[in-house]
C-alpha cells in the first residue's frame, strides 16, 4: 500500500474507484484496529486525549461567552468506540451511510 499511495501523492496517479475504495478499506480497518487496541488497553487515556482536543478548541472562545460542542458526522466515531458496531463497516459501506446523512446530502455526487 506503501507503493500505491507513494504513486498518487508524489506522481499524479488518478486511481480508480475500485483501487481507491480498496486503500479506502486498508486504511479504516488500521485505524479501527488501533483505535480499539487504545481503548482495550488505555480507555482512560482515549478519553482523556478527546476531552483535551475539546478543552483546546474551548480556549478560543472568550472567557464571557456560553460554550458548547458538537461534532460533524464522519467514518470514525470516537463517541461509538465502545459499541459492538465500532469498527464493523468497511470503507465502501461507510461512505454509502456518510452519503445517506443528511448533512453531507450535497456533498456526495458519485455512484461507487
């Protein structure tokens, strides 16, 4: 996989759907692994490190003012690492269910 992503990001290669789906699905399964792995062995420490990108983004904010938070929909839900779901999709499927979200109902405009 080395080899093939070295050819689109330095060379220019335009993969096809097929080839980008499959890197898609290689990717996501090395995430799911390392993020389940981090829960399974450092669960206070995965909660730790979001709660302290929240924290961060937090500080932006003027001392006066109400915060709150939300997220934006994507493949990898941190807030789902602990369901019998996490890490089941693969890459092909969970674009299909980013597609049929509601929030990215513009963004997707190509079959796979």
């Amino acid at each position: 996989m080395v080899h093939f992503r070295n050819k689109v990001v330095h060379q220019g290669y335009i993969p096809k759907v097929a080839e980008a789906i499959n890197y898609g699905d290689y990717i996501l399964k090395n995430i799911y692994s390392l993020i389940t792995d981090l829960n399974t062995k450092h669960p206070e420490g995965l909660r730790k490190a979001m709660l302290f990108k929240m924290n961060r983004e937090g500080e932006k904010i003027k001392k006066n003012v109400s915060k709150s938070n939300m997220s934006v929909p994507t493949i990898i839900n941190l807030n789902s690492v602990n369901s019998p779901e996490f890490g089941k999709k693969n890459f092909k499927e969970a674009i299909i269910s980013m597609k049929n979200n509601s929030f990215y109902k513009d963004f997707y405009i190509k079959e796979i």
